[in-house]
C-alpha cells in the first residue's frame, strides 16, 4: 500500500471511530434520559399504590 492510501485509510478509520464516539455518548444521554424517566414513573406509581391502598 503506497503511503496515501496508507493515510487515506488511517483518516477514515478516525472519522469512523469519531462517528461511533458521538454515537455512543447520545446512547449515553438517551440511557440516563431514560433512568430518570423511569425513576420518575416509579414515584409515580408508589404514589398511586400509596393512594389506592388507603381507599
């Protein structure tokens, strides 16, 4: 492989990797997006067991 190519293929391979970090980290924020929505819905639902078991 002549030494273009060589660096071609190195500059895409960073761009790809690049690419999945950003990926990753929206997954990320997704995840703890998520976490905290669920964890917001089981409040919500003790407090509704909470309320149901008094009547």
């Amino acid at each position: 492989m002549h030494n273009q190519q060589l660096a071609n293929e190195i500059n895409s391979l960073k761009e790809t990797i690049e690419s999945l970090m950003m990926e990753i980290q929206y997954l990320r924020n997704d995840l703890e997006k998520t976490r905290d929505e669920s964890e917001g819905l089981k409040f919500i639902i003790s407090e509704l067991e909470s309320v149901l078991r008094r009547d």
